[in-house]
C-alpha cells in the first residue's frame, strides 16, 4: 500500500522535474521580453504586439534546440515512476 510520504515524495519529483523542464523555455522568453521592453524604452515605440513575435521566434527556436533533453528528462522520470509502480503497490 502506498503511505502518504511516498505520495508527496512523487508529486515533489514531478514538481521538481516539470520546474527543471521549463526553465530554460522561460528564461528564454524573460531575456527576450527585457530586451524588446528596453528596446521600447529607449525607441518610444510602444507597440504592444511587438513583444509577442520576437518571444514566440526565440522559444520556438529553444524548444528546436533543447526539445530533445527535455523530453528525455520527461522519459526518464515517466521510466522511473513505471518502474517503481510494483514497489509502491505491494
């Protein structure tokens, strides 16, 4: 049977894995989103949609270039939740 430790210790893995997974693709967008606000800033343009194009170009192109770690750091952790199910439920 499963105790409520070993609940919180999976959801405290997911968590920690989807934060892990995420991160790059945000940081991304932040770097991207403080470069076009300071590049509003200082041409007085303010255009509200100019911020969008640029961060959805630069995570597109993060998501191309990291995708496949993240995805085998979301295959790593499916793998070690499937394989402990035994462990968990007897």
């Amino acid at each position: 049977m499963i105790t409520q430790e070993q609940v919180l210790d999976i959801a405290k893995d997911a968590i920690y894995n989807i934060i892990i997974t995420a991160a790059p693709l945000l940081l991304i967008s932040l770097i991207v989103g403080l470069i076009v606000s300071i590049f509003q800033t200082v041409t007085s343009i303010q255009e509200q949609t100019l911020t969008f194009v640029p961060k959805i170009l630069a995570v597109f192109t993060g998501l191309m270039l990291i995708g496949s770690w993240m995805m085998s750091n979301i295959t790593d952790f499916m793998t070690r939740l499937w394989s402990s199910f035994s462990f968990y439920l007897g």
